[in-house]
C-alpha cells in the first residue's frame, strides 16, 4: 500500500493536537501539527510508544521526571508509563505505537 500525506486528512484527536494517521494490523503512525502551549495530560496507555521531535519545543514529562525536548529528539515511552506534555512552541511531532491505537481509527 502507498499513501502521501498531502492525501490523508487531518484530525484533531485533542484540543491543539491536529494528527494524520496511518495504522497497520499492529502499528499507528502519527504526523502531528501541535498548536503553541497545547497540553497533553497525564496519562497512561498499554501501547509502547516512540515520539519524535521535527520541528519546535515540546516539555514532557515521563514517570515524573520532566525534561524539554528539540528537533532530532526521541523519546520511547514503555507500555502503561505515565507521561504528558505541553508545546511550549508550535510543534511538528511524530509518534509511532504499538499494537495499532483502535481508537484513533
């Protein structure tokens, strides 16, 4: 299967988070396009996750210790680890989970 995300339409999944997402059997692929100071909450999740950096700052906070993020930063997050965040600039961000987030189909 091939996909451009110029074809796939956005969603805002919560408020100033806009995200394209692609999903696998067992795999959600997110593009996020994050509006300035938009918060993510504490929370947990059974999906392992990988977040990206591209573009911007971003603030996160992984089981309590809280560190600011640039382009080219990773961070993987385990499966049911608390964690949030706030774009303390606009942000373009990638997060990869596994197994596939249903919800967001």
């Amino acid at each position: 299967m091939r996909l451009n995300l110029s074809d796939i339409t956005s969603k805002e999944i919560m408020p100033g988070y806009h995200g394209k997402l692609i999903h696998s059997d067992n795999m959600t692929w997110v593009f996020w396009d994050v509006e300035d100071q938009a918060v993510v909450p504490e929370h947990s999740h059974m999906h392992e996750q990988i977040m990206h950096v591209v573009e911007g700052t971003f603030e996160f906070t992984l089981d309590g210790e809280t560190n600011i993020y640039h382009p080219g930063d990773v961070v993987i997050i385990g499966s049911n680890k608390k964690h949030s965040g706030k774009a303390l600039t606009p942000c373009k961000l990638m997060d990869i989970f596994s197994p596939a987030r249903e919800e967001y189909k």
